[in-house]
C-alpha cells in the first residue's frame, strides 16, 4: 500500500496486527507521541531477534498524571501491578486470537507481546500493559427501493452489509466504529447498550419490537479478541481489541432508530464496503465481520 508524497516526517513501516502483517504509513512524530520513535525494521520487530544497539527514546504522556483511573508512573513505590492478572477489576491479561497468553515482565517493565515499537515508556496510553478496547459493529443488511427488498452490489451480485460509523474525533476524516475502553470487566451487551444510548435519538419502538430489540441486545458474535496496531503502541503498553457483532437479521429494528445527525456528517449507516476512509483497524474489522456473514472479501476496495 505504498504511498507518494509522503512528508518527511513519515516512514512506511511493517506493524503486526491480529495474524498477520500490514503496511501502514506512520508519524514517527504525532499529536499522540510528540517524541521521535526510534524506526524498527521488519526484521527487527521480534524480541527473539538480538539488535544490541537497540535504544529507543522514553516517553510517557504528563496529562495522565492527572486523570484518576489511569496507572500511576511505573517508578511510585504504591503502584504494585499484578500483571497477567484481572488485577482488583482492572484487566491485565493479554489475548491473542481469543485466547489469554502470558506477556514477559522485564525490571518491572510489562514487555510488547508483538515486538519492538521504537518507543519505551507508556505514551499516552491509560495503563502499561494491555489496554482494551471494545469496538461494537451493528450490522443489517441494506435494503432499498418501496417494497424494501435486500440491495445487491452491482459487482459480486451478492446482498450488501451496512453497518453503523461515526466520524472520528481528531479532524482526519476518517469513520471509526463505536469504540470505548473496558479494562474494567463488563458483558458486551451491556457496553452496546451504554454506546449506542449516546448515538440514538428516539427509538420510536411499538412494544412488540421493543422486546425484539432487547433480545437483538444478546445476539452478539464475537468478531476479535487480541492485539492491535495502533499508533499509540509503545514497548510497554498497547491496544487490544474485544469487538463484537450485533447483527439485526430483519433489519426492522434498525430501520426504527433515529440518530443524532440529519446530514449523516457524524453518524451514518455505510455499505461495509466502502471502508477507503474507515480508520485502518477498523477496516481489518469490517473485513472479519463480512466473512463471518459469507461475504466474498473482494468487495472491499483496495488501496
């Protein structure tokens, strides 16, 4: 996926995520990292290759000192992590393909399961270690036209799969997937619920679909469960995903939802196609969920 006219301060870099290798182009210096990433070739990721000269720069983000359910800095003598453990509520086991694996601990120091990053520290993650994720994918299938029949995409003449997109806080332009942290155990049906109570307006639900809807709230498909690129990697602390399907097979009560947005410029309902401005994680996602609905992989669009 290489790209042209990068500026200087960008470098392509090979950055695993899930079980397998993507290309991303990456800023060595960012508004999440102001501090310059050491850059680790391929073949440098793995800590089962020796690189001596290996020294990358610490950086741990100062405005976490103020925020009371963040990790204190790793040196405050009353900070004692258990780590690999569910830590008095706080999750700080690692996964790997929907299984725990044990992460090493170095002089106190929780170690990236996945390889070097270039960077030490925590960054401007909450929690050293793991830190998770859950992103909630709703999905229907789209229908179109006044007897409201499934659309077919022109090209694999198979059924498209929408699903529910919100524009991104940063001004990148890119359309993320309900997203929050859940270091603290909870079931998913209960973060769908706190996530979507903030996107949806009216439900406008008969009593009848309400109690659809409810159930629609416990059939969920587990997408991923384990570690993901993100920028905000460091050698010490990293992004894990928990993300789940909800998918409303009639698409009746989807239909009766009414969001925030009247111009879809926030919020939207998106063919899970056209993923060209899905934030990168969020793409790979997207792709899981539509082989989980028999969905050729070839109608994504590449890059």
């Amino acid at each position: 996926m290489g790209r042209k006219g990068l500026r200087s301060s960008r470098k392509e870099m090979d950055l695993f995520f899930g079980d397998r290798f993507e290309t991303y182009t990456v800023e060595q210096i960012s508004e999440q990292c102001p501090v310059e990433r050491v850059l680790v070739p391929p073949d440098k990721v793995s800590w089962s290759i020796p690189w001596p000269e290996y020294n990358p720069p610490t950086h741990s983000d100062g405005c976490l000192d103020i925020m009371p359910w963040a990790d204190p800095d790793i040196s405050e003598k009353r900070f004692k992590p258990k780590w690999n453990e569910f830590d008095n509520g706080l999750d700080r086991r690692s996964y790997e393909k929907g299984k725990e694996i044990k992460y090493a601990v170095v002089d106190g120091l929780p170690i990236n399961p996945k390889g070097r990053t270039g960077l030490r520290g925590r960054g401007s993650l909450c929690y050293w270690g793991p830190n998770h994720s859950a992103e909630v994918i709703l999905t229907r299938w789209k229908k179109g036209g006044k007897k409201r029949r499934h659309a077919m995409n022109p090209v694999t003449k198979l059924p498209i799969l929408e699903c529910l997109v919100f524009l991104g806080p940063n001004a990148d332009a890119q359309w993320h997937l309900p997203t929050c942290y859940v270091n603290y155990d909870g079931p998913p049906s209960r973060i769908f619920k706190s996530l979507f109570n903030g996107l949806i307006e009216d439900f406008n639900l008969d009593d009848d679909t309400r109690r659809a809807f409810n159930d629609f709230y416990h059939e969920q498909k587990e997408v991923y469960k384990g570690y993901v690129d993100d920028i905000r990697n460091t050698d010490n602390a990293w992004m894990e995903s928990n993300s789940v399907n909800f998918h409303d097979v009639s698409g009746w009560n989807t239909y009766k939802m009414k969001l925030y947005n009247k111009d879809q410029k926030t919020c939207k309902w998106m063919d899970i196609h056209e993923t060209e401005k899905v934030f990168p994680p969020h793409r790979f996602l997207l792709e899981r969920v539509s082989k989980i609905h028999c969905l050729n992989a070839n109608v994504f669009d590449s890059d």
